[in-house]
C-alpha cells in the first residue's frame, strides 16, 4: 500500500494480485478524498508463470492504473453552462 499527500489531495495506492489454479487476476484500488476507484484485468500465462518464480515484472500494473487515473480525473456532474449570445437591453 501506498500513501500520499499532494496539495490536500490524501490519496492510497494499493496493487493486488491473486492466482488461483492456474488462473490470476491484477487489481488496482485508488483511495482519493474518500472516493474509491478499482481496476481488474486478467494476467496472462506469462505473467502467472514469472510471479510463482518470484520474478519482478517491470509495468504490471500499469494498464490499471491508467484505466483507474482516467476514470479519477473524469466527473459525471453536470455543469450549468451559459449560453454565449447578444446581451438583453
């Protein structure tokens, strides 16, 4: 798990991987400012064979934290928006 603070903004890392009977999961869970964001992707027969040797494996998560960084930095909030025009008299 990873903590940091930047500007105000608390936000926890966490990189989880699980394997079972052959088959393994990657996940990223984001905490920031009390909202939680997860991203899971399958590991592929490569990655599960280097993970049971122990092996390091260089950017394993970084397709979940991509996916996880985008959907922090969009909102689903609407904005009232003004509309551009001649001003009334």
């Amino acid at each position: 798990m990873h903590y940091s603070s930047v500007n105000g903004v608390s936000r926890q890392q966490e990189n989880i991987v699980n394997v079972k009977n052959g088959k393994g999961t990657k996940t990223v869970k984001i905490v920031q400012n009390g909202k939680t964001k997860k991203a899971t992707r399958k590991l592929t027969d490569d990655n599960i064979q280097c993970i049971q040797k122990h092996q390091f494996i260089p950017g394993l998560f970084s397709d979940c934290l991509n996916d996880v960084n985008l959907r922090l930095g969009s909102s689903n909030t609407r904005r009232s928006t003004k509309k551009k025009g001649k001003a009334k008299k």
